[in-house]
C-alpha cells in the first residue's frame, strides 16, 4: 500500500529526489532489491548530497553481491561522512570481498584515521600487510594495537612471531613470556 503510494507521488513529480528515496525504501523492505537500487540510482542522480541514501544504496549493493558497486559507493559516502565508523567497517568488508589488499588495505587506514583510539584497523592491517609479506609494515601495526589496547593473546602472537621473523629475538621473547603468562594453560599444552 505504501509503496504505490510513493509510486503516485514518484509519477506525480518524476524529479523528486525524496519520493524517489521513499520509493526505494519502500521496494527494498518489499525485497525487491534491483527495483530498490535503480530508484536510489536515480535519486542520486538527481540529488547526489543525500548521505542516507548513498549509504543505502552501497548497502544495497552489498546484500545484492555487486562488491565492486558497493565499494565504489561506500567510497563516496565516506567522502561525506568521514567519521562513520559503522559504515567505514562495510566498506571494509566491500573492499575484501574485492580480493585487493590494497584497497582494503586503505579503508582500514581511513578507520584508524577516523578512530584513532580503536586497535582494530592496525590489527586488520597487520594482518593485511603479513599476509603479503610485508612483515615489518605488519609488526608495526600489530605494536600500535598493542598500544592502544591491552594486549590479547592473538595480538601477541601476532608480535612475537614477527618479531622473531625479524630477528628480534629479545623484543619476541619479552612477548612470548607475556603471552606464557597470559595464557598459562596453553603453554602446558
């Protein structure tokens, strides 16, 4: 009922960015989510100053499996609203689903940027950056996790074996012995 009542409206004034917006909303509770994502299109089009629904239409992308889309629209709402943690963390997960590091790479940065107290990005980018090879990029971010966060025995892990990698084997010991201790059970295991 509602949605043909934004349908009239959209008929109406085929040049309103709003009903358009409550037009797509409409079809994507309705779980037509091609319907949702053109309407949201066009609204853009024709408004592309609507930071709720650039990031509606990048989720919208997203639960219909067009990463590249999604990603590309997370980008642009993140241009306007830099400080979206939640959102920043979507295009994350766009940008993995890409497969490119890189890219996934820059959005965890962009968040470490935005929350700079949140160990999360450098753990992800540690991650990132061990995964291709780059160990001491990698050590480096697992450190400032470290620092910002009490450290949990992933994260040490993480440090220790880098370290050691590294050759630097007493920073790795000093961290092995603090993941012993906190990890006691493990050890004897």
């Amino acid at each position: 009922l509602a949605q043909a009542e934004f349908e009239r409206a959209h008929q109406l004034d085929p040049k309103d960015a709003q009903s358009l917006s409550l037009l797509a909303r409409s079809q994507l509770q309705n779980k037509d989510t091609a319907a949702g994502i053109k309407s949201l299109e066009i609204s853009l089009q024709q408004d592309s100053k609507q930071p709720d629904e650039r990031h509606l239409l990048a989720q919208s992308y997203a639960s219909a499996g067009k990463w590249s889309q999604a990603y590309d629209q997370f980008a642009l709402y993140n241009a306007m609203v830099p400080k979206d943690e939640g959102a920043i963390y979507e295009w994350a997960a766009a940008a993995s689903h890409l497969k490119q590091p890189s890219r996934e790479l820059a959005v965890w940065q962009r968040l470490a940027a935005a929350a700079p107290r949140n160990p999360l990005p450098h753990v992800q980018s540690g991650l990132i950056l061990q995964t291709s090879g780059q160990k001491a990029a990698a050590l480096k971010e697992f450190q400032q996790a470290l620092r910002l966060a009490r450290a949990g025995p992933d994260a040490l892990l993480n440090v220790a074996t880098l370290e050691s990698s590294l050759g630097q084997n007493e920073k790795a010991m000093a961290h092995w012995q603090q993941l012993v201790e906190a990890q006691p059970r493990a050890a004897q295991n």
